[in-house]
C-alpha cells in the first residue's frame, strides 16, 4: 500500500465540471416557463455534474498511478489534497484499487470537517477506484468507481459508476459510463436517484470532451429528481465540453449541444447549449416557451 499526499489531475479533462449548475433566469419571455420545469433542469444539471466530477477526480488518480501513459499532462488535484489516498496495484499497472478518504488526511487524523478545495466546496466521505483489463488508457480495460457517503457542499451521494474504455484511436480516447440507481441526498432529507448509460470521448490535442448517447434507444439518464418527478434525458446533439472554457468562466457546462428530457413521460424540455461559444447561458424550451438561463458554481 502506499499514501499519497500530492495527487495528480488531468489538466485538460474537463467532463466533470466542478460542481453543478446552479440555475437561475437571465432573460425570460413574457410568459415564462413554470417551476416544476426549472425545477427539473437545475435538479438534473446537479445530479449530473456532481456525479460526473467524481469520475474526473478518479481519473486524475489512475494518472498519477500508471506513469506509463506519456500523453497526458498533469497538474496537482487541490480537491483531494486533504485526503487520506491508498494504493494497491500489480507491478505493471494493468489493475489496482485506490482509495480516496476525504474524512481523514495523509496522516491519518480524522478531518473533523472534511476537506475545502480553493474554491471552498466541501468533501466528504470517499470514492473507491478499482481496474482491471489492462492500463486504465487502453481499450478493453475497466474502470469501477464506488462513492460511499460521498458529499459535496452537503449533498451525499451513493452509488458505483462502470467506465469501460471502447476506444478506436490513442489520440481520441473514449469510454462508456454505466451507472444504475444512484442517490443523492440533499441537507432536507430530499433524495434524487438517477441512472446513466453514456458515452465520452476525449480529444487530447484539442481539449475537448464529447458526450453522446451510447445506444439511440436508451437514454443517457434517467431517474427522480429531489422534487419527485421522473425524468429521462436523450442528447440529440453531441455535449461538447472545452477546457479553455472552463478555464476562463469557471462553470462547467458544454459549450455546443442539445438534450431534451422528458418528465412523466409526457412533458418535453429542450436545452441547446449553444454554438460552441465561451458563455455561462443556455436557453431551455417548453409549451413553445423559450427562456435563457444562467448558470454559476453551486
């Protein structure tokens, strides 16, 4: 086993996306859209991007152990910094577990509080990795990531997420993300569950993540949110995420893309995120109603 004090991160992943959008009415129409369908979109936006970020923080974790992947760049990972990190991996990299406990650090002394990255988001409990199949990197390889009591800012999420890598080219790695019945747990007592069938693609030279439906039948989530209402979410067209973005506006959203999610069955609500400019808008359209919403870190 082996503790690790100074984590590494990806520098350019940027799926992940922090911590959730918090939504709130930039332009409006004149009859604008109710709170049941606001309600909805920032819930699942929450949900997505909180659960997400965990698999960018194990990603910047499975780097730092294979060293044997010279393509990426790496940073140090200050939202694990306080954690206490375990390691166990064959000689060659091919499988390993890690740990990440953010209820103690490097020392062992419990982190009474959990651990505040810089920009003052609180972590608790831990996120466990496991691989096999071969480098993390490589096609063919699996990648298992279990969030136990996981929190941030609060909100304690449970569930396991299952990154397979199908990629056809080193250049353009890519992966597919299984995760079923999740919950999130919000400071009420009000719980969210959601489920994902994904599919992301990482372009290295060009600092952009791409996520897409995995099968055209199946959504790519689908659960409850806080608020009691079903959803499902189909994106139909490509999620892109830029890191020069993300870098400059520091809130975690695709730039270009649509997805519609549909609550109860019945009610359709289209997001387009744009065309690919560095912005924190997105427009939502429901009942031929269209209003333009702004997102910030929650």
């Amino acid at each position: 086993m082996e503790n690790n004090r100074k984590p590494l991160k990806l520098a350019l992943t940027v799926v992940v996306f922090g911590l959730g959008a918090y939504l709130s009415s930039c332009k409006s129409s004149s009859d604008p859209i109710n709170s049941e369908i606001t309600q909805t979109v920032s819930n699942e936006s929450a949900q997505d991007a909180q659960q997400d970020e965990v698999d960018d923080i194990s990603t910047g974790q499975l780097n730092s152990v294979d060293g044997a992947n010279p393509r990426v760049a790496t940073t140090s990972d200050d939202r694990v910094a306080c954690a206490l990190i375990t390691r166990d991996t064959t000689s060659d990299k091919t499988q390993g577990s890690i740990t990440i406990n953010f209820d103690e650090n490097s020392s062992g002394t419990a982190n009474a509080s959990g651990c505040t990255d810089g920009r003052g988001n609180i972590r608790k409990g831990s996120i466990t990795i496991t691989w096999s199949g071969g480098h993390w990197w490589k096609v063919g390889s699996v990648t298992t990531i279990t969030m136990t009591n996981y929190s941030i800012n609060g909100v304690v999420i449970n569930g396991t997420r299952v990154l397979t890598n199908v990629s056809t080219d080193v250049s353009t790695p890519a992966w597919t993300i299984v995760m079923t019945n999740a919950t999130a747990t919000w400071p009420d007592n009000s719980v969210a569950t959601r489920s994902v069938a994904k599919t992301r693609t990482w372009n290295i030279s060009e600092g952009t993540v791409t996520v897409t439906q995995t099968s055209a039948g199946t959504p790519s989530a689908s659960g409850t949110t806080r608020y009691g209402k079903s959803y499902t979410v189909q994106i139909t067209v490509p999620l892109v995420y830029s890191a020069v973005c993300t870098f400059i506006d520091k809130v975690y959203i695709p730039v270009s893309g649509t997805k519609v999610i549909t609550i109860d069955t019945s009610k359709e609500i289209t997001i387009d995120y744009g065309n690919g400019s560095c912005n924190k808008s997105f427009t939502i359209t429901f009942d031929g109603k269209t209003e333009t919403i702004t997102a910030s870190n929650d």
